[in-house]
C-alpha cells in the first residue's frame, strides 16, 4: 500500500515479549511505538506496511486503553470475587484513566464477572460464619467496599434474628474462653467485643442473658486459656 497525504505507514510490528499478547506498533512520524493487544492488533489489522489515518491511530489508542483495563479487571478478579468498587481502585492503581475503567466496570457487569449482589451474599456468608461478625459491623464493611443500600439491605434480609442471636452467642462463648478477670470484669469486656463485632444492643443483651442463665461466666480460664471447671 502507498502513503497517501493523510496516511500513515506501519514501519515495524513486534511482540512485547516484556508484556505478552501485546505488540510494539512503529508508525511514521509518530515518536514513540504505541503498544495494542493481540486481540486490537488482529481486529484493526496492523500489519507493517498498511497506512493509517491519525484519527485511526487516536482510535486504536483508545480502544486499546479500554480493552486493557477489561483485560486487568478480569485477572483481578480471578482470584476470587470482588466489588466494581474494589474493582475501580485497582484499576486506578494501575493507572488507567476514570473513562476507561468506567467502560471496563460496565462491560465486566454486562459480562458477568462483577456482580455486586452475589459478592455482598458471598462477604455476608463468610463474615458470619468464619469470623462471628454481626450485622451492623457487616453493613458498614459492605458500605466501605460501595455495596448500594439496596444490596446491603436485600442480603442482611435473609438474616433473622435468631440467626443473628446464634451467632453472637457462640463468638461470646468462643471469646470467653481468653477474657480474664472476675465476673464482672469478663461481662463488661465481653460486651464491647459483641459491640465491636457489630451486634445490635438488643442481640448484645439477650446473648449476655443467655450465658448468665447457662452459668458460663462460672467456668474460669487458666493461663493457656484451656477451660476450667469451678
């Protein structure tokens, strides 16, 4: 192909060896090779030798700067679920412009691989069960992460209070177990955990209740923490 007044040649292609899947595209008069994906490279054809008008290159820069942020927002979540919030500020860090991580956060939506609501369930299941968080402590998490109101409320929903009283009872009878001091000291203590963990006043004082009623505060705790019988 001859150059034309508005075009510009390919002069060299290669492989990003440093990058992967990415190639060093030299263009006439333009300084510095511009560096597309394979998938932009097979798409637009960027053969050495084929000409290409500026606005075409300006077009392959952005689409490319898109396409790559898709690209690093499915690596990133690999391995394993995270929120478009999350998803955003890692994309920042990688310094992707904002108009070309909204792009990418939209068509991992579209796509599949972000969905807040599944990921605020997976976070609500896993708070609970493996580290004894209460619901209030689990909202404000949710909230940090940019989980929507709505999402935070719809999944909190499928917890009720009895669950809720469950779980706060035995992270207060697993915590227990390392508190010391005397009764009162233990009770005053225990609470702040349940409050901290994110435990409504009212869940607080019936799990208190409840360990008063079954005499738990009458086990006391030797100094490797192992139980023992009064």
């Amino acid at each position: 192909m001859t150059s034309e007044s508005n075009e510009l040649l390919i002069t060299s292609v290669k492989v990003d060896r440093k990058q992967g899947k990415q190639y060093s595209i030299t263009i006439e008069s333009i300084p510095e090779p511009i560096i597309v994906h394979e998938d932009l490279f097979i798409s637009y054809r960027l053969m050495k030798g084929r000409g290409l008008t500026s606005s075409l290159v300006d077009e392959i820069k952005e689409e490319n700067a898109k396409y790559m942020a898709y690209i690093k927002g499915i690596r990133y979540l690999a391995p394993k679920a995270r929120s478009s919030q999350q998803v955003a500020q890692y994309l920042r860090r990688q310094e992707f412009e904002e108009q070309h991580i909204a792009v990418a956060i939209a068509r991992l939506i579209n796509e599949g691989y972000i969905d807040d609501l599944a990921f605020a369930e997976l976070y609500v299941q896993s708070k609970r069960n493996r580290q004894g968080k209460g619901q209030l402590r689990i909202a404000q998490e949710l909230k940090a992460l940019g989980i929507s109101r709505e999402h935070i409320s719809r999944v909190l929903q499928t917890i009720d209070d009895e669950q809720e009283l469950e779980a706060a009872y035995e992270a207060a009878v697993k915590k227990l177990r390392s508190i010391r001091g005397d009764k009162l000291e233990r009770s005053r203590k225990l609470m702040q955990f349940l409050l901290r963990r994110g435990y409504s006043g009212d869940i607080c004082r019936k799990t208190m209740q409840r360990i008063e009623k079954e005499r738990i505060f009458s086990v006391d705790v030797d100094i490797n923490g192992e139980l023992l019988d009064n």
